[in-house]
C-alpha cells in the first residue's frame, strides 16, 4: 500500500482524473472499433486488433502528452487492464490484461525516457502510437494467435500504420484541449 502511494503521490487530482477518464475512453471505444475493424482484417486473416488498436491506443498516446509525467503511459494501461479483468468486460484475457493493456504503454514510456523526450510534435505523437500499438499487437500474438511469420509481418505493419494514425489523431485531439485551456 505504501509503494503504491508513492508512486500516485507524484500526480495530482486532475491529472490522476485524465488518467482515469483516457483508461476509460480507450476501453469505452474498443468495443465499437473492433468489429468494424474485422470487415477489413477478417477476409485477410488478420486480427482486427492490429487495425484497431490504433485508434484506441490514441487515448493512452493522448493521456501521456496531456499528463506530461514519467510512467503515466504505463499507468493508463495497467489501469485498463485491471478495470478489464476485474470488469470481465470486452477484451479481457484474465491476469493476463495487466500484461497485454500495460506493455504498450510501458513501450511509449522507455522509449521517450531514453531518448529524452516528451510529447512535442507530430512524430512524437505518431512514433508513440505506433510503439503502443506494435507491442500490443506483438504480444497478443505470442500469447493467444501465435501466427505464422508472413501473417505476423503482415499484422505488425497494419498495427504500425494504425498505431501512427492514431497517434496523428491524438495529437489533433491534444492542440484542440491545449487551445481550449489557454
């Protein structure tokens, strides 16, 4: 209890809020995007996921730009992930939502920490949820679809192109919030 403590100290009231409400939109839109994703990714044999995971892995992109703060990609995920298994709701793989909702945002948050960088531009933006949604996409198949190599290339470049779209569109949502706060 204190370890957890600590670690939410570093945030405060409105910014543990849009933590909690882009956790929520994410899981809120994944339900709708899917299915319509499968259209596309179903006659080629592709997970919808990958397609769709774009669009709502751009709530995680855009919570980590509006937070601005080390980990908050992280603990967006895992906040989805736990809402996921304890919810049963749609998308749901046990304990191992922790896991699978985490590990994007865990992936947008190393790699801004190496580089030191935050969310400025465009490319950040993109780059985010491309991350975000390759290792969501990545890890889904190694423990559920386990596809074979083409299938597998084939997903990975639809979750890059999904994910950097995404990304693109958080970043529009994130200049429209910043103008509306000025």
């Amino acid at each position: 209890m204190e370890r957890r403590k600590k670690l939410l100290d570093g945030f405060t009231v409105y910014e543990l809020i849009i933590i909690a409400l882009t956790a929520s939109l994410g899981l809120a839109t994944k339900p709708i995007i899917v299915p319509l994703s499968h259209l596309i990714t179903g006659p080629l044999f592709i997970p919808g996921g990958s397609v769709a995971g774009g669009f709502y892995m751009m709530w995680l992109v855009l919570g980590a730009s509006l937070v601005k703060k080390k980990g908050t990609a992280t603990i967006i995920g895992i906040t989805q992930g736990i809402i996921v298994m304890i919810t049963g709701s749609f998308g749901t793989h046990g304990v191992l939502s922790i896991l699978t909702y985490g590990l994007p945002g865990f992936a947008i948050d190393v790699v801004f920490l190496i580089f030191k960088r935050n969310f400025q531009t465009p490319a950040d933006f993109f780059l985010a949820g491309v991350l975000a949604n390759i290792s969501g996409t990545y890890l889904s198949n190694l423990v559920f679809f386990r596809l074979p190599l083409l299938p597998l290339i084939i997903s990975l470049s639809t979750a890059a192109l999904s994910g950097g779209l995404g990304g693109l569109l958080a970043y529009m949502i994130y200049k429209r919030v910043k103008k509306i706060a000025e």
